[in-house]
C-alpha cells in the first residue's frame, strides 16, 4: 500500500483474537523487531473492561519517522477469531486497500468487516499451528506480517529468542517453526507496502510508555515514596516504580484505597521526602479533600492522573481527555496548585520531572494530566534529553528561632521547616492559620494567607518550558495532553499541502498563563482548539481564564475512539476555509 505524498510512510497493522490467542506478545515482539530493524512506531492495545479474558487487538503502527498517533486505517488486520469483535470493531478502520487475513475455520468475516471493502484472505491459522509441535497460531501470524512488510529475518529471530528465553529451548523451537510456516504463508500474499527498513537508526532509541516515562521522571526529579491503590490505567506506572524505587533506595507502598494514598504522600513529604502518587479518575475525585490539605498546608506533593473514559467508573480501558475540569477546579475553596500535561509519550518523562521540581520549589500539589493513549502505548521514540533540574526545597535552619512557618517571604515561598529538627516545630494542618501556623479565623489572616498561596505560583517564572510552539502561521491550532501528536502531524500533512498553521501546546495548563498566550498567540487572526472531550473543557478554560487575543473556536468529541490524523486534516482544512 502506498502513501500518499504528503503522509509520513507508515504501516498500521492490527492483530486480534479472543483472550488467550496471545495478540498482544505478538504485538509486542513486531514491535521490538522493528525498533532493531530502524523503525518508529507505536503499540497499543484494545480490550474490555474485563479483569481476565475476553476479547483483545494489538495495533502497531511502523514508519521511518517519528509518530504518536494512530494510522488513519489498517493496512493489515489479522484475526485469529472473531471473538466479540463487534465490540472494538469501530476501533479498526479498514478501506478497500486494507488485507484482511482470517482463519475460516473460525466462521465467515463478520458483515462489520467484510463493509469495509477490504480484501480478504484465508489463511487455517489454527490447523497451521498444529503441525508444529506446541506451535501457536499467534506466531505464525507474527509470521505472515513479517513476510508481508518485508521485517529481516534475523531481527525477528533475535526478538523471538530473547522474549521466549525463559519458556526454554522447546517452546523458541516450537515458535520459530511455527514463524517460519507465516513467512512462506505471507509469499503467496499479494500486499504492497512501503519499505521501512532502509534507514539504520543515527540516535539511541528506547522502546518506552506513557507510564513508565513517567516513573523516570518522577525518580530523576527527587520522588523516593510512593504510596497508592492499583487502578487502570495508571497501574503500570506503579509496578514500574516499585522495581525501580528499591534500587535507589526508595519505596512503594500499595495503600488500601485512594484516601489513604494520598495522605501517605503527604505525611512523606511533610518529613522532608518527595513524594508521589498515580491513579485515574475516580481516584483523583475521592483525593480532593486531601490536596485541599496539602494546599493549606503548603505540602508538596505530585498526583499523576492516568485518565480514562468517564464519569465514574466510565470506561477504564479507553482514553479521554476528560478529567480537565476536576484537575482545575475539583478543590473546595480557593485553592490553587499546579496541573501539568505530558504531550506525548516520551514528553512523559520531561513533564512529570519538571512536575516534581515545581511542586517542590513552590510547596504546592501538581497534578499530571496523562491518559490512557500515553500511558499504555509502547512507543520507538528517540532517547528523551537528560534535563538536569531536581527538586530545590527551601528549607528552615535548625535553631534558628521562632519558626514563622507560612511567614510572606521570597515571593510567597516561606522556608519548610523538617520534622525533628531542633527548634523547627510547627502546626500545619488544614484550618486557616497566621503565619506561624496557629489556626485563625481572622479574615486578615484568611486574606493573608489566601494571597500568599496564588501569589506563589502566579508570580513564578515558568519559563519556556510552559508549551511547545512550532510554526508561525496566521491561524493557530492548540492542543493539549495526548492530542498533540495527531495535530502535530496533521498540520504537517497539511504544510506539505502548502497551508501553514501555527501549533501552541501548553504543558502548563494551570495557573493559568494569560501574558505567554497572548505572546504565543501574537499576529494569529483565529485559533483552533483540539481535545478529546464531550464538554470542550479545555476551549472554555482557554477563554474563560488565559484571555485569547484573537477569536478561538474548537473541535472536540469525546473517546473513546482516538483522533486521527485524517479526521483532523479534514477538520482543519474546513475550520480554515471558514
């Protein structure tokens, strides 16, 4: 299949079959193979809100160049079942040029696939896999799509040993017989596909995602503990840090639920250690109270919410950008605090370090805005830049005398004192109190203090690192969050087209930054917003709170179904016709 001119060459293949066919070690190892082999990609992957089981596709995505976010359509679609796929169908775009490739004993191609107009072939799979001692039918389709895109040999082979090491000599023998059968299988295949292993890789590459970025993050910012409560999406991130914490001398603890995660967090930092938790929606809504803590208390801690389709328990397995809102605005009172957002995968690791760092230099509660799409996709991303900045905590001297613990200094950042420190001794909870920590309910020292706390992040000096901005169109289009990589690429599509645009995605979503967007936004006649919510909530914060110099419009729609970079070329190109 052949793109067009103003597409990045890639391939967008999809493997799918019932819980137990092993799609998604397929998926992984094509992959893993393709990083070896030059190439970019992504991997993500579909299921249902089932614990175990059930239905499941790997998506993988390969190009010569960078790419974070899904294909328009599926160049190839191999099921080895059927199973349930009316549930995730909508999540498989085919046209007329996509190879379909299925085992017909497995029942005739759904009429939700057969509609595409896709071409179709059979392949028996399944009675395939069982003239190979224990062969799988998942490594002969490994097979066929390697075979197909033309992945070397040698590179497979080589993913193959090292992922099936532990299973022993037999179950790699078994594997390679049976890879070999979806080779020759893929020789009797008429598919056309863009070469992708002409380019050998000039920069070190990391197979990485969403949440294990930002584990690195938090470690090289300064997080030593992390208290929270398994949840998807944001799970992986957790077992990532709880490997790696031990190594460098820190811990996780696994809490009983959110409530107590959160306070956890903020006992750690009280004493002097940051201090991180990760969860997703539903966790970030029973959290508030305790962050409306951490900001009374002037407590640094850092929230990395994985969102997820809501509300409520919602749709744990899908993405959505739709959390925006209760980041902003969830505390009670006026409490503000820090809401940041990684804009890609590798992003991830930048964000959540310069998270860490903020909150500790402000004494403040950030709040990271991930998702599902970041965080569980596995990505070929060059290796992220070492960035050298780490948590800076003011701190109080022992002995220095009387502590006056929220005290209005160095432009609302008052030194903190760490517990046991002789002479150091404070109250800090959750009541209104003077400058030495003692609780009031004077309206001076409510006002006081009120002023102290936006003052401190209103008046810091973010720097660049606030947004990317790339392009110097007269029309703008911002995103934020996970839809920074379809956008990115769409306007590339459609400079290639000869339209140029202006990008402005904010990493820094609050406080609200109303001078750097009226500088980012400067000569712009109109402006676009892009996001993946049912409710535009970031377009209404845009207007409402960093007051656009120019007229801004949005595109919006909720998940679960990624944007694609098709479907916003088309957007774009009307919006800007308009």
């Amino acid at each position: 299949m052949t793109a067009k001119d103003d597409e990045t060459p890639s391939l967008s293949i999809a493997l799918t079959g019932s819980g137990g066919a092993g799609v998604i070690t397929a998926g992984n190892m094509l992959l893993d193979a393709a990083a070896k082999a030059g190439c970019y990609g992504l991997f993500a992957r579909s299921s249902g809100p089932q614990i175990r089981g059930g239905e499941a596709a790997a998506m993988v995505r390969l190009a010569k160049e960078p790419v974070a976010a899904p294909g328009d359509v599926f160049d190839i679609l191999i099921a080895i079942d059927w199973h349930n796929i009316d549930r995730f169908a909508v999540e498989l775009p085919l046209s007329t040029e996509s190879l379909v490739i299925a085992d017909p004993s497995q029942g005739e191609v759904p009429e939700v696939i057969a509609a595409s107009g896709a071409r179709i072939a059979e392949l028996p799979l399944k009675d395939l896999a069982k003239t190979v001692a224990k062969g799988r039918p998942n490594m002969i389709a490994l097979g066929v799509v390697a075979g197909l895109i033309g992945l070397p040999d040698e590179v497979a082979d080589e993913v193959m040993a090292r992922a099936l090491k532990k299973r022993g000599d037999e179950a790699l023998a078994a594997s390679r017989d049976a890879f070999a059968l979806g080779v020759e299988a893929a020789g009797t295949m008429s598919f056309d596909g863009p070469d992708l292993w002409t380019r050998a890789a000039t920069r070190e590459r990391w197979i990485i995602n969403g949440n294990e970025a930002a584990g690195l993050g938090a470690v090289r910012g300064g997080v030593r503990f992390v208290a929270a409560y398994p949840i998807t999406p944001a799970t992986d991130l957790l077992e990532w840090m709880a490997l790696n914490l031990q190594r460098l001398g820190g811990a996780l603890v696994q809490a009983e639920d959110e409530l107590a995660s959160i306070n956890m967090i903020i006992g750690a930092s009280y004493g002097g250690t940051p201090a991180l938790t990760a969860t997703s929606g539903p966790g970030l809504a029973l959290m508030s109270e305790s962050l409306g803590l951490a900001v009374a208390s002037e407590v640094p801690v850092v929230v990395v919410d994985v969102m997820r389709g809501g509300p409520s328990t919602g749709i744990p397995t899908k993405s959505e950008q739709s959390d925006l809102n209760i980041a902003l605005f969830g505390l009670h009172g006026d409490a503000p605090h820090l809401v940041l957002a990684p804009t890609s995968v590798s992003d991830c690791v930048f964000t959540t370090q310069w998270a860490v760092t903020l909150a500790e230099a402000l004494q403040s509660p950030a709040i990271v805005l991930s998702d599902q799409l970041l965080g569980q996709t596995r990505a070929i991303v060059d290796r992220p830049t070492d960035i050298a900045f780490v948590s800076q905590r003011v701190t109080a001297d022992a002995g220095a005398g009387e502590v006056r613990r929220y005290a209005l200094a160095g432009g609302g950042v008052s030194p903190m004192a760490i517990p046991g420190a002789p002479g150091a001794q404070y109250t800090a909870d959750g009541l209104e109190h003077d400058e030495r920590g003692l609780p009031s309910s004077r309206a001076g020292d409510h006002v006081t203090q009120l002023d102290k706390r936006a003052a401190k992040l209103d008046g810091f000096d973010y720097g660049n690192h606030w947004a990317e901005i790339e392009g110097d169109g007269r029309r703008a289009v911002v995103a934020w969050g996970s839809s920074t990589g379809a956008v990115r690429e769409a306007l590339a599509r459609l400079g290639s087209r000869g339209h140029e645009f202006r990008l402005v995605s904010p990493r820094l979503l609050a406080p609200a930054q109303p001078a750097r967007w009226t500088e980012a936004l400067e000569g712009v006649e109109r402006a676009l917003v892009v996001e993946l919510n049912h409710s535009a909530q970031f377009y209404r914060y845009l207007k409402g709170y960093c007051d656009p110099p120019c007229p801004v419009d949005v595109y919006h729609r909720p998940g679960p179904l990624p944007l694609r970079v098709g479907e916003l070329v088309a957007e774009i190109e009307k919006w800007s016709r308009s």
